[in-house]
C-alpha cells in the first residue's frame, strides 16, 4: 500500500523546537478529525482510504506489530460496533453471505482469554475440533499488543498493553497450569533480567513537579517507596538524607513539607476507642483523598502529589479509590491506627498483600503478547516458528498461515461480531438448539458461519447488542462492566544518556499527560538483547489514564473514553514531545533530534473493571455481583474474558476462558 501521509501545521516555534514536523499516517489524522467534528463530516472517499488500511491478513508484509502512530483500538476496529451500538447498523447493513463454514467453536474475541479458551476447548475435544476465532482488531492477543521497532540493524520491543506475569493473588492451579504448559518457566525470570543495570548506572526513581500544578518544572528524588519509588523507601529503612533530600528540593510549600514529613511519621489515632474492623470499616467509605484532607488535615498540595498514584492499577486517582485500599497500597497516613494486617471488607484484591503471588513474576520484552504468541504457536503451529517460550522472542509470526482452511483451529482478524444466535430446534428454546449462528462484518461484507458452541471472550459491554436473546437482567448485568480507559505510550529515543545524566530510570510526574514514564525492565532472552548502554537506542514506556477527578469512578471512565476516542494523534504526539522535553531537556534531550518512533496504544475499553467499595455497595457487603450474574452460560453460548470476574490480570483472563469451556462439556 502506499505511504499516504500528512503533516500537522507547524502551529509555531514551540511545534518546530519538540519536532512536530514528522509525518502522520492518514489512519492516525482521520481517526483524530472523525471523532472530533463527527463522521458525518468526513467525505465518504476518505473513509474508505481508511478502511483501506486493513489489509486483507494473508497479504504479503502484513505485519501489525510493526506498526506505529496510533495502535491499540485501531481505526477500523470500532466502527462497526459503535453503529451496533447506535443502531444504525442494522438500517444499512448489507445482505448476508453464508461463507457455508462450519464448527466445533466459535470463540469471539482473540485476546489471551479467547486463545485459552480454545486451547481448553481443543483439549477436550481433540485435535481435530474445528475452531475460529473472530477478532475485531487487526491482531490477536486482545490487550496483550506487541510493538516492534527498528533502530538501525537493531529490533527494539516494547509492551503495547499487558505488562507482566503478575496478579495480586496466586494462580490458580488451572492459569499456572497453562503457563507450564506454555514452556515459561517463571521461577528462572532472575536468569533473563539485568535487575541491577539502572542502579549500577546511578539511576533512581525520580518525581516530576510540573509548573502548572506545583508553581515550578523541577526533577527531584523520589524519596519513598510508594508514587513510583523502588523498594527502599523510608518506612523500610531508606536514609533519612533521602527524605530530607527530597524535601529540600520539592516545589511545595513549607506546610506541604511539613505534612509530608508528619505522613510519613506520625503514630496518632485518628479514630480512637474502635477496633481495626471499626476503623477498616471507616475507612472503606471514604476517598484517600477525603481522609488525607478532612482527618489528617493534611495541605492540598500533598493531595495533588498523591492524586496519580493509582492510575496504573486502578485508572482513577486518590479521589476515587478508598482510603482502606491506599491502607493496603502501603500509602501513608495510618501508622498510628494500628490495624491487623488482615484485609477488611470490601478492600480491593490489588490491595491484599500475598507474598507467594509476588514470587510469581515474569516480564517479557514484549510483555503478555509472548503468552499470547505462544497460544496461537499452540493452536497453530505454523503461524509461528519455534518450539520454546524463549525463542517465540524473535519468531516474527506469519499471518497468513492464521486463516488456513487446512488447519483445524483458525483466526480471523478485522472481523467484527454484529450478532449471535441460536438456531432454534422444534423446541423453540436454547434448549433444543443444535447450532448458533455468528454473523459479523469485514471488507464491507456480513458473513456468516455456524457452530455448535460458541464462546462470548469480547468485552462484556458489547454482548448484549450481539446476543439479544440473553435475559434482560443477565445484559443489565454485563452493560455494568465498565472498562478503564488508558494509553501506553511507547517512544523509541536515540539514545537515553539524558535520563542517565539526570540520575532517572522512572518518573512519576502527577501533574503531567502521562503521569509515569519509565525505562523497560531491561530483560535478554531468546537471542534479544536488551540495551545496556546510554549511548544506544531505547524505548521508554509511557501511561495515561483518561480520568475526570471528582466524579463516580464510572463516571471517570466513560467520560476518559470519549477523551481518548475524540483525540487526534496530533495531540498525543505534542503532549508526549513536551513532557519529555521539559522532563529531560536539562540532561541534553533534545525532542526534535532524540525522539524516533512514537506508538500510542489508545485502550478506550482497557483494564476491567474491579468493584470499589467506594461505589459499589454489594462489593462492601459481600452480596452477589453483576459479574457473576453475567457471565452465567445460555444455552450453546458461554462467557469469558476478565471481566467475568471484574479483575484485571491475564490469570483471571485464562481462568474464565476455562470455566467457559467447562460449562460448554454440560451441554
């Protein structure tokens, strides 16, 4: 295809100094435009310039990994699901062509819950069960994405969504079985991982205090270990230097320092005369940030500093996330309430400490899209070469081979399922239904094809327009799975001497776009090397979380969606180019000469949704919830995918793909 591109206007020198006159791709400026004034603004050409980018997957050089601009919910991807939505699908959908294929499965849906379920599935049916997977994006894997760049002669990965091998509370015996089964053998994570290479270079985390929050541009120590620190903070034995280092260089006023300080000591009681489950219970109906401001009386300033802290687990702020669970998080302001360590109701599984869990850790360069290159290795061999969970690195996977009508198991990219249904027997109920059918939309087409099961692993938010014949209360049930919106920022940078030289392996900046910006965990393995020197090449991984403080969390995440759909990557590419700039430039960063490749990874639909105690009263007082309600089997259909459990990690992903497959063996 050819390289059909644009350039932003060079608004003024600001624009010329961060480097803005690089290319956008024509995918990323249309997503941008389309969303802000409306498609109904957009002529029909350009739209079909746009739909022209989905290339056909068996076309030679298809190869979503490496692309770049903006990725994660791609154009393309959602359009069609956005009109199901809307309704208007429907009015102007073409008629549909029954593709005549038949199956054992449908999976809907390719992330790692979808690929485990057919992994399930094809263990207990044998090898010659007949699968397709349908998947709206133009790759498999679901958030676990894979970006890959080119420095030179050198391949450069980054993670475009799921980071790691890592869950608050231990795998189950069934995900850790499949990662066993997969080859990855965690305990030897220590063998691939220079864990010492950032300190050896004098590299601290370090916190961000920008001038439009704080009153000054300032790069300072990051003294403790919650906010972005690393595990020597001041309450596990840190140097006093270091607190006092921080203070001396912190933007914040002199009541902000001495609050600051007071946190981070203080034994009072704040709530004398109750019991740690009293307290607990307190301080499960309040905000952090409401406890830091109305009990401890603390400056606003320290809440603008803490505000961020949760934003990659949760993707709100300390507005929206318990005071109990900032307990849990190890954040300060409780030494002097004595609680037991023992979680207290309606605590966040982030929140409950487990050391065994934290043994069980394993970062891939590419983060989880290895876990879900080495599934579709499983299903179909041939799509990729190799034959260990190392070597699968560097294995550049063949798309074509993904749709094979030989092979038993098949995948089917920039497939959107419009809807599924039974095909009803004499009976006329999902009882006596020997078939479902699954239609969905591709190169302008509706096709069809049947099942005898099939397997809901999308976005719970989605089902209830694609199975309309699911009871009312079960499709209330999964509309209330809220996703996090979020993006993953990957930069590929020149060279990294300037974070060297300013001592900053990561940055926690609250006030900022992004408000992290960390080095990857330098990992060597299968043949890739990770770089090890300043002087060369590297990607530095940035995240946003889309949330509007001050409102209901899921009030937070539906209004971040919008955000995040309606910005052009103009935007993104500015924000990115001036953060680093004014973070790094005293080190020598130059933005315009140092900044290579830029992917944004936009997740409108990210994380799933875990209850909060704060907003979600059954969560608090133990009674059943939605997530258990939607994600019960209706007749030949059964439902995966994390938010089946409301908990945001690949070991809950897995764990639902296998209970789906397991009420499938009752029917």
């Amino acid at each position: 295809m050819p390289d059909e591109s644009v350039k932003p206007e060079m608004t003024n020198e600001r624009d010329q100094a961060l480097g803005m006159g690089a290319k956008i791709t024509r995918r990323d400026f249309l997503n941008g435009v389309a969303l802000t004034v409306g498609a109904a603004a957009i002529p029909p050409e350009m739209w079909a310039a746009a739909a022209a980018d989905l290339e056909a997957q068996d076309a030679p050089g298809y190869y979503p990994p490496a692309k770049t601009g903006l990725r994660g919910s791609h154009v393309g991807s959602f359009e069609t699901m956005h009109k199901v939505r809307n309704g208007d699908f429907w009015e102007s959908a073409p008629k549909p062509v029954d593709t005549g294929e038949s199956y054992d499965l449908v999976v809907v849906g390719g992330g790692i819950s979808g690929l485990a379920a057919a992994h399930f599935f094809r263990k207990a049916a044998g090898d010659k069960a007949r699968i397709l997977i349908l998947e709206n994006h133009d790759d498999f894997g679901g958030h676990a994405k894979r970006n890959e760049f080119r420095a030179g002669s050198r391949t450069i990965l980054g993670f475009g969504g799921t980071f790691s091998i890592e869950s608050p509370a231990p795998y189950s015996a069934v995900a850790k079985g499949l990662i066993d089964e997969l080859g990855i053998d965690v305990p030897s994570y220590h063998k691939y991982a220079d864990e010492d290479l950032y300190r050896s270079l004098g590299l601290k985390p370090r916190i961000f205090f920008d001038k439009e929050t704080f009153g000054a541009d300032k790069l300072v120590l990051n003294a403790v270990h919650f906010a972005g620190g690393d595990e020597s903070g001041l309450r596990k034995g840190a140097a006093q230097a270091r607190l006092q280092e921080f203070l001396k260089d912190a933007p914040l006023s002199p009541k902000a320092k001495e609050d600051f300080q007071r946190l981070l000591t203080e034994e009072k009681d704040y709530f004398p005369g109750l019991s740690s489950a009293e307290k607990k219970a307190r301080l499960a109906r309040v905000s952090y940030a409401n406890y830091l401001t109305g009990t401890l009386g603390v400056s606003d300033e320290i809440v603008k500093l803490l505000q961020a802290f949760p934003h990659g687990l949760f993707g709100v702020g300390i507005d929206a996330v318990a005071a109990q669970d900032a307990w849990g998080l190890g954040l300060p302001g409780f030494g002097g309430l004595k609680l037991d360590p023992a979680p207290g109701k309606g605590m966040n599984r982030d929140c409950i400490r487990n050391d065994e869990a934290e043994e069980y850790f394993f970062h891939f360069p590419d983060g989880n899209a290895s876990i879900a290159r080495l599934l579709v290795r499983k299903l179909i061999p041939a799509a990729i070469p190799g034959n260990s969970a190392t070597d699968v690195v560097l294995a550049k996977a063949n798309y074509a081979k993904l749709d094979n009508s030989s092979s038993a198991t098949r995948i089917r990219l920039n497939s959107t399922v419009v809807k599924v249904n039974h095909i009803y027997g004499t009976g006329g109920d999902p009882a006596s239904a020997k078939e479902v059918e699954v239609s969905y939309f591709t190169e302008g087409k509706l096709k069809t094809v049947r099942a005898a099961n099939c397997i809901l692993a999308c976005w719970h938010v989605v089902i209830p327009y694609i199975a309309q014949e699911l009871p009312d209360a079960q499709k209330e049930a999964l509309a209330s799975a809220q996703k996090v919106p979020l993006l993953y920022t990957n930069v590929l940078l020149r060279n990294w001497s300037a974070l060297q030289k300013l001592g900053a392996s990561g940055i926690y900046a609250p006030g900022m776009y992004h408000t992290s910006v960390n080095l990857d965990l330098p990992v060597s393995i299968g043949g890739y090397e990770c770089t090890k020197k300043p002087d060369e090449p590297i990607v530095v991984h940035m995240m946003k979380a889309a949330c509007k403080p001050g409102l209901p969390a899921r009030e937070q995440h539906k209004m971040g969606r919008i955000q995040l759909y309606s910005t052009p990557f103009e935007t993104y590419e500015r924000n990115i180019r001036d953060q680093l700039a004014r973070m790094l430039a005293p080190g020598g960063f130059d933005p315009a000469r140092d900044i290579l490749e830029i992917t944004v990874n936009r997740w409108p639909h990210g994380y799933a949704y875990e209850y909060n105690s704060l907003f979600d009263p059954f969560w608090l007082d133990g009674s059943e919830t939605p997530c258990q309600v939607a994600r019960q089997p209706f007749g030949r259909l059964a439902i995966a995918n994390a938010d089946a459990d409301a908990y945001a990690y690949t070991d809950c992903a897995i764990d639902q793909g296998y209970r789906a497959v397991q009420e499938l063996k009752k029917i």
